[in-house]
C-alpha cells in the first residue's frame, strides 16, 4: 500500500477509477484540492495537521458522514474502517463497494 495514496476521508487513492483519467496524484498530493474541486474533508483533515480523519477524535464527524452517505460517492463503511484500521497501522484497505458486494 503506497501511504502517499491514502485519502483523508477513508478512501483508498491508488485504485481510484479516477485517478488514471484525471492523472490525480492522489488525496496526499494535492492536499485538499482534487480534480474535482475543493474537499471540506481534506480540508478539514490538513487544518487539523492530520494526514487523514483516522487521528481525529470527532471521527466520525458530521463532515465524514455527509460523505460517506452520499447517494453517488458513499460507502458502506469501509472508509471508516479503512481510517481505523490506518491508525492501527494496518497497511490494508477495502474499496469502496467491497463489503456491499461481499468481496475480500
């Protein structure tokens, strides 16, 4: 797992859809201000001097659950483990998806 490539809100950059048509560096790299705009998330995360929402004692906030319950980019959790599992150290992921479809 390329630490570089950890999103501050959970997600897992290196295997992004997105990353190859956008030529994204990933959440680490452009610190806040992906292809797609600006992240209140990644903000947030950086504000605090935490390089993702793991280390956060509010996890999950208001800002998190917002995303992870949006209708076209949410998740079923596996964000928030991913962010539990980091701060364990864990060098592991889950995509977003996977434990919908029940693949690991």
């Amino acid at each position: 797992m390329d630490k570089e490539m950890i999103g501050m809100c959970g997600t897992y950059c290196g295997v992004c859809e997105w990353k190859e048509k956008t030529n994204c560096p990933g959440c680490q790299a452009v610190k806040g201000k992906p292809f797609w705009g600006e992240c209140l998330v990644a903000g947030c995360s950086i504000e605090k001097g935490y390089n993702h929402c793991g280390h956060c004692s509010s996890l999950p906030c208001e800002k998190l659950q917002d995303a992870y319950n949006n209708e076209e980019h949410g998740d079923d959790g596996e964000r928030l483990i991913n962010l539990k599992n980091w701060v364990d150290g864990k060098e592991e992921y889950l995509q977003i998806g996977e434990l919908k479809s029940g693949e690991k």
